[in-house]
C-alpha cells in the first residue's frame, strides 16, 4: 500500500551536528501521527526537511509516492558526514522549494506562529487561496477574475467560521489572542486546500480545556477535509487522544514507534524525557 | 456607505481636482511656480507610487528607480524629437541612426516597455538578494546605466552625454494629471487584487508566504518588473516636463528624493506617497527658495540664508521626521472616507 508520506533515512547535518540521524517514518491516509521528543530532539527540523525549508543531507522524502526531496552528501559533507547510515540515497538530487511542496499538497502552521502581521484574519486566508488561482497579473489587476475573487471571499469566510474565527475575520491577525492565533494559522493552512496538514506545536500556550477543544477540532476538520494530520506536540494528553500512531525521537534518532499505549510504556521513552535512574 | 457609492464619489472628487487645477492654470498661467509645482508634484506622485510598490509593498529595498527613469526618459526623448530637428540635436552624430519619428503616447507606453525590460533581466540575478545586498545591486545598476548612456560609441543613439531636447513635451497641466492618475489606479488595482495582497504577504513574512505556495521569485520579479515600467512612464513624463534630458541629472541623488517622499508620505501608503511628492515638490521647489537668497530686514542681515542652506533645513526635516513621525504621514493606512469618519466618531464622543 502505498504511504501519503514517506520519509527514508533522512539525516541532517548542520556542520558537526547531526539533528537529524537516520530518521525513516512513514504516514498512511487519514492518520493522525504524531512525533514527539524532549526539546531539541530534530522534531521541527524534520518538519523544515519536509516542507523543503531545509535540504537534508542524506534522504529521501516521498509524497504519495512522488520523490519530493532527495539528496546525498557532497562535497565537504562527504568527510564531515556523521550520520548512523553510512549509504548515501540512491538517486539524482531533488530539492523542490516550499511553494511547490505546498502546491503538491502539504500544509504547514508554525512553531513561533508566523501570521501576515499587517493584515486582517480574513486576510491571511484569502493569501492562503492564492496558490490555486487561475488568473494571471493582467486579469486579476483588471477584475476579469471576479468569479474567482468572489468564490475565494466566500471560502475564506467559510473557513474562518469553521476555525470560529467569523466574528473576528477584520480583526488584525496580530491583535488577536494566541490561542486564536494558532486557529488563523490553521484556517490558512487549509485555504491552500491540502492533503496533509503539518502541525507545529498546535497546542501550546493554550489551556488545558482549550488543549482538549483543539484535539476535537483536529478529529473534526481531519475528517471534513479529508486529510492526513501529522503534528508534533509537547501535550501528552493530546497526543495520547488524538494520535493514531507515535514516533518518538531523541537526539535525533528516532526511539520509539507504536500506538499511543505501546509509545508510553515503552522504557525507552521514559528515559528520554525523565532521564536515566542512577544506578 | 456602499461601495459603489464610494467610489462614484471617489471619481467625482478626482474629477473635481482636475477642474480645480485646470482652473488655476487658467487663472495663473502656465508658467506660475504653482502650476510647475503642479506638474513635477504629479510626475514624482507616480514615480513615488511605483517606488512604494516595490519598498512599501513587496518589502523588496530597492535603489534602482532613477536607472529605470533614466531609460524610460531616454526611450521617449529618443523615439520623439522631430524629424527635423535631429540633424540639430545629433549636431556631434550627423543626425544619429534613428531616422523616424513615433507619436507621444507611443513613446510614452514605449517608455515603460523598455525598462520594464531592463528590470526583467536586471532582476533575475538580482532578486535573488536579500534587504541591503538588493539596494546596493540596484543602486549599481543605476549608476552603470547612467555610466552607459553616456557612453559615445553609443552616441548615434543616445546623443553621448549631450542633451536631447526638442521633443514634444506638456501643453497643459493636466496631462501628468491624468496620466499618473491612470498609472496610480492601475497599481492601485494591482495592490488591491490577489497578488497585491501575495505582494504584502513576502514582505510581512517571507518563510511563511513561501510556505502559504508564493513562488518568492516569480512574484519579485512581478512587483519588480511592474513598478520599473512606472518608473520608465515616470521617467518619461519628468523628460517632457523639463524639457531636456540628459542622463548626467539621474543620479543617485534623485532615487533619494523618491526614497524620501515614501518614507515621508508612509511605506505602504499610496495616498501617502501622493500627498508627500506634492509637499516636497513644493517645498523643494518654492516654498523654501528663500532660505537660498539673503535677505535684508531694514540694514539687518539676517544670518544663515545662503545659497544651498534650504539643503540643510531639509536635511534637519528629514532627520526630525525620521525620529520623531517614522510612519509618515499615512503610514500604511491609506485616505478613505472611513477614516474621516472614524475621526469625528472620536471627536464626538
């Protein structure tokens, strides 16, 4: 069967460092999978490999079995090359930019949430939709796409109600709370009409009773939408909800893999985040 | 207020402004400081525009906007001069190696045709820079195009570093009017549409409209490329309104002036820009000439008022803007009849 996302020994290499190690995952339609690692385990790294934001140095990622990223040490990074697997990817080098990986079908919120600050909620969605356009300069400068324009005004009120950020659509984006923030960011996501949606930290600053409403709204707009939700998160709770399966990193290197149960019994795990008992 | 209204009214008013100035000319004649006020305000209103498209819209710091000037002033001047009046013109060339003539308007659409060319190449590799690598880049190009014109091999052409002049230039007032006012409202509508709002999203947070699908080049290369063709119409109608060009005048110095009147007027703000060229146009060309002539008061001479001291005062002006008003005057609000109305709303209460 074939996977919506395959990632396959991606290894990235910032001079020595090595943030990623080795990291191979794969992500089926309709799942939610969630990563999760202590901080600084590679996780929004991996996300950067992905989205094309970094190259890696060795790996490939797949996206509905189409070649997205690949690449092998060269150069210099063929002596500096620290990661566990020592074969580098078969293949020419494809290195798609970020527009295009989001054209494809793959949607990104951010970490340190990255809003079009000067611009209204409705906005930022409407910006969201641009990518789908079938006018070009000429005709959208002289109004002859005014079918198009309207029915991107009406989808992007669409969403924001969906996100219930309606009453808010005129409000600048950076004037409204961070919870609603983190909404916007998922409304503007999915103006670009994705397939599958990376979430970055979805849930933090929030609540605990805001945490649960988001975990609902992901089940809910996953199936709406018909996506596939891979997201990283520091809210266990969340995670043990809301995830199909688990992948675990550390340093790096992925630790653990599994269902939620499987992930939180698993010893490796454990030592990672509460450190190792001393002997 | 409806839309629709809003702008019948919108059009009533521009309609209104262009009676108004062509009354004063009427009423002044066409040689009164106002009325060239009037003409170089709305020349550099749409040079400033098309700069603010680039530096306020597309945060993308660009120098380069005498260069395109400089060849959209050249292309008209060039292509107009009467038939025959080359051989005078071209006295060093034997009459250069253009040999026909094409209507004003041609030449004016021409103008922004070829320098939106040169932008087109120019920013393939330059586009490529970020912030101030892009300036300096561009302020290269301007100073080498400049360095280019003037070159005499390329004389039967460009007339060396001679002037050129004799070419057909403003009957009336109101022909800069309209044509920055159409210039204006096409960018207007171009800021206004879908990739106006792709524009603002590259310079709000270029990682993230990379992210939301914004192919970062192509778009660049848009804004670029648009706002040079207005700078060469730009440059176009500076050559008519003076009269003469020649390519030594475009320096550096002149992109300054523009960069100015944005920063003045608010990045990110048409109406802004507009209003501040015809506040510097006026104040560098009429209402601050007395600082340059001495002046007696009875038998006191009053101190400082020399030649070149309305330099310093503006010098002073523009510092004090810059520290104490950094958003200009409209900041990237732009003149609506909601803010008017917002106004009396607080006034009221």
């Amino acid at each position: 069967m074939s996977h919506v996302l395959r990632l396959e020994n991606i290894t990235m290499q910032f001079g020595g460092v090595v943030a990623i190690n080795d990291l191979s995952m794969h992500i089926d339609q309709g799942e939610i999978v969630a990563l999760i690692g202590p901080n600084g385990a590679g996780k929004t790294t991996a996300f950067n490999c992905i989205t094309g934001v970094y190259e890696p140095t060795n790996g490939a990622v797949y996206f509905n079995d189409q070649c997205i990223v690949r690449n092998q040490p060269t150069g210099r990074m063929k002596k500096l090359y620290a990661g566990d697997n020592r074969t580098p990817c078969e293949g020419p080098r494809i290195a798609m930019t970020p527009d295009k990986i989001t054209k494809l079908g793959i949607a990104r919120t951010f970490q340190n949430i990255r809003l079009f600050k000067s611009q209204s909620a409705f906005e930022n969605v409407l910006i969201g939709m641009h990518l789908r356009r079938t006018s070009n300069p000429f005709s959208a400068t002289f109004r002859l796409n005014l079918q198009e324009e309207k029915q991107m005004r009406q989808q992007a009120m669409e969403l924001l109600e969906i996100v219930g950020l309606g009453a808010f659509a005129y409000e600048k984006a950076t004037s409204l709370p961070y919870g609603q923030q983190r909404r916007l960011e998922i409304a503007r996501a999915l103006a670009t009409q994705p397939r599958l949606l990376l979430l970055d930290e979805p849930a933090a600053g929030m609540n605990p009773q805001e945490t649960d409403e988001l975990g609902e709204f992901i089940v809910r707009i996953k199936d709406d939408f018909k996506l596939t939700v891979f997201l990283i998160e520091h809210h266990m709770n969340l995670v043990m909800d809301i995830s199909d399966r688990i992948y675990v990193i550390d340093f790096g290197r992925q630790i653990a893999h599994g269902s939620p149960a499987q992930v939180q019994d698993d010893p490796e795990v454990i030592r990672a985040y509460l450190g190792e008992e001393e002997a | 207020m409806k839309k629709s209204t809003r702008m019948i009214i919108g059009f009533l008013l521009l309609a209104l402004l262009f009676l108004a100035v062509w009354l004063i000319e009427r009423a002044m004649g066409t040689n009164s400081m106002v009325i060239t006020v009037l003409k170089k305000g709305a020349v550099y209103a749409l040079i400033a525009v098309s700069m603010n498209l680039l530096n306020g819209f597309t945060g993308l710091f660009s120098l380069g906007q005498a260069g395109f000037m400089l060849v959209g002033a050249y292309t008209y001047a060039v292509f107009t001069i009467p038939m025959a009046k080359r051989m005078a013109v071209y006295q060093y060339y034997q009459g250069g190696i253009i040999q026909f003539e094409i209507p004003f308007f041609l030449a004016i659409l021409l103008a922004g045709v070829v320098a939106a060319l040169f932008a087109a190449l120019i920013g393939m590799p330059v586009l490529r820079l970020k912030s101030d690598y892009l300036a300096i880049a561009t302020l290269g190009f301007a100073e080498i195009i400049r360095a280019i014109i003037q070159y005499d091999k390329l004389g039967p052409i460009t007339n060396g570093s001679n002037l050129l002049k004799t070419y057909p230039t403003f009957t009336t007032v109101l022909f800069p009017f309209v044509v920055s006012a159409v210039c204006i409202g096409i960018i207007l509508l171009l800021i206004h549409s879908t990739y106006g709002r792709a524009f603002k999203a590259i310079r709000d947070d270029e990682i993230a409209a990379e992210a939301m699908g914004i192919n970062l080049f192509r778009h660049k290369q848009l804004a670029f490329v648009v706002s040079s063709f207005f700078a060469g119409v730009g440059g176009a109608l500076l050559a008519m309104y003076q009269g003469t060009v020649q390519a030594n005048a475009f320096k550096s110095a002149m992109t300054y002036e523009i960069l100015l009147i944005v920063v003045i007027g608010g990045m990110g703000s048409v109406s802004g820009s507009v209003m501040a060229s015809f506040l510097f146009i006026a104040c560098s060309e009429w209402w601050m000439r007395f600082l340059d002539s001495e002046l007696m008061i009875g038998t006191f001479k009053v101190p400082l008022l020399r030649s070149g001291f309305r330099m310093v005062v503006f010098s002073i002006l523009i510092m004090l803007v810059v520290l104490f008003y950094r958003r200009g005057i409209m900041g990237d609000r732009e003149l609506s009849f909601d803010m008017f109305r917002r106004r009396k709303g607080v006034a009221s209460k």
